[in-house]
C-alpha cells in the first residue's frame, strides 16, 4: 500500500514547480521572474558576491533633443550601452530600470508606447532576452526643457 502524500508537502512541491517553471536564469546565475507578456521583469535576484553598478540617468545625444520620446529613448539606452560597454558590461546586465517621461508638448501628453517602442529594440529580443525590472514615471519636467525622457540603470557584474 503507498504511503499518502502529506498536504504540505504536496503544496510545497507543487509551488517549487510552478516557481521554477516561472523563472529565467541566466548563465551567471542573475535570475529574472518574467511578467507575463509585458516585456519586463516582475522581480530580479541577484546572488551574493555580485557587484552593483548604479547608472546615472542620462539624456539623450544634442542631436535627439529636438525629436520625440521614441528618438530620444533609443538615443538614451544607446548611451547606456556605451556606459556598460567600458566596463566590460552589456544591457543584459541592467536589473533595474527607472524610466522618466514628461508629456510630449505636441501632444500634452507622455509617450509611453513611443518609449516602449524604442525599449523593446533592446530589451527581450533574441539577441538581448533579459529583461529589467522596470517602472516608468510622468514627471512635471527635466533639468533641460528639451528632454522628454530620462533613464538611470542598475546593471550587476558577476564576481
């Protein structure tokens, strides 16, 4: 006769296969906890040991100022890049992302779907599948009156 499954224990297990299954881990062990079918991340771990690189928020290029969020948000991660690149990182690296918007002043409004446009360039494709945890702000205006978008990062370097 089998023994019976103890309710705990059942519970248990089947939370530890629906978090696995909902998880994506990197390589390096950085583990991202995908949020649904929005391109960013609901949570990031990241182990012990790792060291953390705070980004700060960056405008876009003087060329990008005159356009829109879509032009200036590309222009922006672009940036960060180069940032990461000459510390030996890349995009996939950034954990956390803060993303400043103030209303476009031909619309009167925040261009969040150009933002996320230029976003998902960089972020969640095949060549580039990690995804930040994210959150997006409308703020009344930059330090200059020419920028639509500000982005300041956290990226982590494996030890």
């Amino acid at each position: 006769m089998k023994k019976p499954i103890n309710p705990a224990s059942a519970l248990l297990l089947t939370a530890a296969l629906v978090a696995a299954s909902s998880v994506k881990a990197r390589a390096d062990g950085v583990i991202r906890h995908p949020m649904g079918n929005f391109p960013i991340s609901s949570a990031v771990e990241v182990p012990a040991g790792y060291a953390t690189i705070y980004l700060a928020g960056v405008g876009p290029d003087p060329a990008d100022k005159a356009v829109d969020t879509e032009a200036q948000t590309r222009s922006e991660i672009k940036k960060l890049a180069t940032e990461l690149a000459g510390m030996h990182l890349g995009l996939g690296d950034i954990v956390q992302m803060h993303v400043f918007l103030v209303a476009d002043p031909k619309t009167g409004k925040m261009d969040f779907a150009g933002m996320m446009k230029a976003y998902r360039e960089f972020f969640g494709t095949p060549t580039q599948p990690n995804l930040p945890a994210r959150a997006a702000f409308q703020v009344t205006a930059m330090a200059l009156p020419s920028m639509l978008v500000e982005i300041e990062a956290i990226a982590v370097r494996k030890p």
